[in-house]
C-alpha cells in the first residue's frame, strides 16, 4: 500500500475520533441537563463554549503545523482533547462543565487544519478533493457511531463513562500517530515561507471563504449540538429512537463527503478549477437549505428525519470543496488558511449553539430556529457563487500537481 494511503487512514481514524468526542455530549446532553439541572439556555453555553475556544485557536494551530510539522502538533492536540473528554465525565455542575468545554475545543483546535497540512504534503492537486472528502465522511462517520455507541454504555455504565472510555481511545491514536507519521520525505513539501500569514486577511477571497464557511456552520452545527435534543423534546423521540434517527444523517453524510470529493475532483475535470469547485457548492448548500426549511415546517416524525437526513447529508456534498479550496489558494500557508476558515466555521456555530437555546426559550418551539439556520444556508450559497479557487492568497504559492 502505498505510504500516503497509509497516512490517509490515520487521518480517517482520527477524524472519526473527532467526532466521537466531539459529539458524545450531544448524545448524552439529555441526561445530563436532566441530572445537572441545566435549562435550554445554559445547556447553550456549554455547547457553544466549546466551539469559542476551538474557534479562537485555531489559526495559531494551523500556523504553528506549517511551521513546525503536523507530526508534533497534532501528538499534542489529541493529547489535550483525549484529557479534557476524560475530564468532562467528573462534572457535578453548569459552570465547572462550561470551562471544561472550553479548555477541549482549545485543545481539539487545528485538528482539521493540520491534518489539511498533511494532505498538501502527500497528495497532488486532484486528489486532494478526494482525500478530504474520505476526512470529512469520517467524521460523520464517527457522528453516527456516537449515538450508536453512547446511549447503550449511558444505560450499562451511565453518562460519565463514555467520556472516560472516548478519552482513552484517543491516547491510542497517538502512540500508533507518533510511531508511523514523520513530515520528512512527503512528496510535495511546503515551500519556505516568504510571505506573512497576515497578509491573507487583505485579500477578498479569502473574507468570502470565511463568510461563506461562517454561514455554511449554522446548518452543520444544528445537527453537531442540537440534533439529539430537537429530536426527544421537538419531536418527542424515546432515548432509543433518538439513537438511531440522530445516527442516519450522519451515516449518510460519511457518503456524501467521500462522493463530494470524487465529484469535486471530476467537476474541477469537466469545468475547471473555478467552475468545478463552485457548482458542488452552491448546487449542495441551495438544495440543503431547501430540505431544512421543509423540516421545519413537517410534524410526521419519519418525514422530520427524512428531511433532516437529506439536508445534511446534500449540504455535506460541499465540504471538500470547500477545504480543497484552501489547499488551491493557500499553498504553503494552507494551515492558516484552513485555519482561518475553520475558525469562522467556529464563530457560526458558537453563535448557532448559543442562539438556538434563546430562540426556543423565546418561542417556546424547536421548529422556529430552523428557519433562520436555512436562511444562512442559503446566504452561504450566494457566498460561494462568488469564490474564485484559480486566484492564491500569495504571489510565492506554487500548487504542487
């Protein structure tokens, strides 16, 4: 098998690993605010600290991959986060939790872009798409195994220990990550860095990516946070059904992410860069926004999940795109623009976990947010009509091919 196949499955593992920890308190959210007595608005801030602190680092753990190399970064932020998921079974209360969430996205951070870097390292411009798209389906991957795997060991063990068994899990990945991976000997290396990662924020199409991700995050966190308890206090879900309706978008977007990077891939063939890139995205987010709003709007239980499973999983079709744009423009600084990117990721999703709470304490109804999370979907489409993957951030960049 060759090496850089190797290395993309250490990076699928991790990423469904990701997700396992990532959305373990999702799962388990029920129970908790029941136990730890916590209201709508403040089981909010518990998601949403989370999605802060992995925002606001996620820049410097990008850069600091492109400086120092993937292998050392990212030993160390899945230390951190395998920690701080253990940690979070030992919780008794609202504000004790919050901080521990947020010291576990601090350290989950730059997960995505570092392993963005590796990608740029081992594989040429039209496979990236394809790489990122088995990443990213791994992810889902790990988001439908969570209910899966979470609600049976709360009902053996309680809620506390899957966060302690999640944690070790992570510390494995590590040791097997540390003895295989070196950055030495990739194929296509990054070239010295000539230009400052600073000078990314003057260009245009680069607070395009950003607002269009930033959008793009409001639908994607909805079903990372707010899926389990919109389904058991919207939907009237049992704990048992919840498992396994939470499970089905998430199956289905690991399809969809590996079929949006081979589309994206044969688009860039048929249609150029440009084009390529741009008709996944737009075609995926206008149709996942479209399914959502229908969602919002329908009480038969099965056509909720339907809709719901449809909507992520079309709205997934355009994540690698998205991250194989980074790698078009970024070039060598592709850690910091992911990271960039990601980081605006993190401040629609913190705002989409924090208001959610608010919206259905306002309006007493789980419906009433999703209309306003389809109308960002939609603002993230018009976004990513505009993004132009053929025009790097930086006069240096060279795209490896």
């Amino acid at each position: 098998m060759p090496r850089r196949h190797v290395i993309l499955s250490l990076l699928v593992t991790l990423s469904m690993l990701t997700f396992l920890d990532r959305l373990c308190i999702s799962v388990a959210g029920p129970r908790m605010q029941a136990e730890l007595n916590i209201p709508p608005e403040q089981w909010g801030w518990v998601l949403s600290a989370f999605v802060l602190s992995y925002g606001l680092f996620e820049i410097p753990t990008g850069i600091m991959g492109d400086r120092s190399g993937q292998r050392p970064v990212l030993t160390r932020i899945v230390l951190w986060w395998s920690g701080f998921t253990a940690l979070t079974g030992t919780m008794q209360s609202f504000l004790p939790l919050a901080i521990t969430r947020f010291l576990f996205g601090a350290g989950e951070a730059g997960a995505y872009p570092n392993m963005s870097g590796v990608v740029r390292r081992w594989f040429p411009v039209d496979e990236r798409a394809r790489a990122q798209g088995y990443i990213w389906g791994a992810s889902r991957f790990g988001g439908a195994l969570a209910p899966l795997l979470v609600v049976p060991l709360q009902r053996a063990y309680g809620w506390r220990a899957s966060f302690y068994i999640f944690g070790a899990v992570g510390v494995l990945w590590c040791a097997a990550w540390w003895f295989y991976y070196r950055d030495e000997g990739a194929p296509f290396p990054p070239q010295p860095h000539t230009a400052p990662a600073g000078q990314m924020f003057a260009k245009p199409q680069l607070w395009l990516i950003l607002c269009m991700y930033g959008s793009y995050a409001w639908g994607s966190w909805f079903f990372f946070a707010w899926l389990p308890t919109f389904l058991v206090k919207g939907r009237g879900f049992t704990e048992s059904e919840m498992a396994i309706a939470s499970s089905i978008p998430f199956l289905l977007g690991t399809a969809s992410n590996i079929a949006g990077g081979y589309i994206s891939d044969a688009s860039i063939r048929l249609w150029g860069l440009k084009n390529g890139r741009r008709r996944v995205g737009v075609s995926a987010l206008t149709v996942s926004a479209a399914a959502l709003l229908a969602a919002a709007f329908t009480t038969d239980r099965i056509a909720t999940v339907a809709l719901l499973a449809a909507s992520f999983a079309i709205m997934d079709l355009m994540l690698p795109s998205a991250w194989a744009i980074c790698l078009d423009i970024g070039g060598s600084h592709s850690g910091a623009v992911t990271g960039a990117m990601n980081t605006a990721g993190q401040l629609g999703g913190f705002l989409c976990t924090l208001v959610f709470g608010y919206v259905v304490k306002y309006f007493d109804s789980y419906n009433a947010p999703l209309v306003g999370i389809a109308a960002m979907l939609t603002l993230a489409a018009v976004l990513f009509s505009r993004i132009d993957s053929t025009q790097p951030l930086f006069h240096d960049q060279q795209n490896s091919r």
